[in-house]
C-alpha cells in the first residue's frame, strides 16, 4: 500500500471518527462543547468540507526527511521538488460529477425554500378537500401530480415538499 492510499484510508477513518464523535446522543460530543454551545455551526458537512480540503493540501508522497525511510512506501526515485497533493483540482474538476452537484443541491435549495416561503404549507392546505375522495383515487392523483411535478424539479426537492405534507 502506497503512501498516497494510507493517507487517504486515515483520512477516511477520520471523517468517520469526526461523524460519530460529532455529536452522538448520549453524551456531549466535541462538536457540542466545542462549537455548538449557542447554535449549531458544525454539522456532518462541515466535517466533510474540512475532510475534502485536506485531500487538496497533504501530500501524495512522503515527506523527503533526513529520518523518514522511504523504501518503506514507495519505491520509485523521483526528480526533488514538491510534491502533487492526495487530489488536485485537475483531477476532480475531471472526475466529479457537476451536473449532479448542481441538480441535488439546487433541489435541496429549492426544498428548502419552499418550506420557508410555506409553499409546502399551502399545497397541504389545497390539498385537504382529497379527504372526500377515496384512497385509491388519491393515489391515482396524487401520483400524477408528483409524476408531473418531478418533469420540472429534481426527485429531491419534490420529495423533500411533498414527503411532509402527504404524512399529515
């Protein structure tokens, strides 16, 4: 195993750590004493975001140090200067998918407007007169509806509007 891939397993096991330790239920987690007295400022993905920003700044190869064994890792010579990051912008700019970024996070912007402008309270409230109507017809609506409303939103945020109101 490379230097690189252990970098990237530790990396791993911490944003895990970081996960579970953040806040977990039964006791205080570090997140709570240390950030979250008066509000919540660290959430899973401020974790993230810190994990992925590691990735740019540690590097692939070892450290070229007087006391560091470097067979150990890795066994090719390469010319001296710096080395290549664990991830370089090149490489995720290449691999990472932006149109689903863009896609669920503008779902998750446009549910969550919804919620706060109540466009998700007022398409329940249009929607109790369905009461009088029985269930497998409102199956049948509201299927052809949410059908129809995914054509212009993402499966996000169609759930995230209409996930609410259908469980009151």
């Amino acid at each position: 195993m490379s230097f690189g891939e252990l970098s990237v397993l530790s990396l791993f096991v911490l944003l895990v750590v970081l996960w579970f330790s953040r806040d977990p239920g039964f006791v205080d987690g570090w997140a709570t004493d240390i950030f979250n007295a008066k509000a919540e400022y660290v959430t899973d993905a401020t974790v993230a975001i810190f994990i992925a920003i590691l990735l740019f700044v540690l590097p692939s190869k070892p450290p070229r140090l007087c006391f560091w064994r470097r067979n150990s890792f890795d066994t090719d010579d390469e010319p001296a200067g710096p080395t290549p990051p664990l991830l370089t912008w090149k490489v995720a700019q290449k691999k990472m998918p932006w149109n689903i970024v863009l896609l669920l996070g503008g779902g998750f912007a446009l549910a969550k407007g919804s919620e706060e402008s109540g466009l998700s309270m007022w398409l329940g409230d249009q929607m109790t007169p369905l009461k009088t109507i029985p269930p497998w017809a409102i199956v049948i609506i509201l299927c052809l509806l949410i059908a129809t409303f995914t054509e212009c939103t993402s499966n996000v945020a169609t759930a995230t509007l209409f996930l609410p109101v259908l469980a009151s």
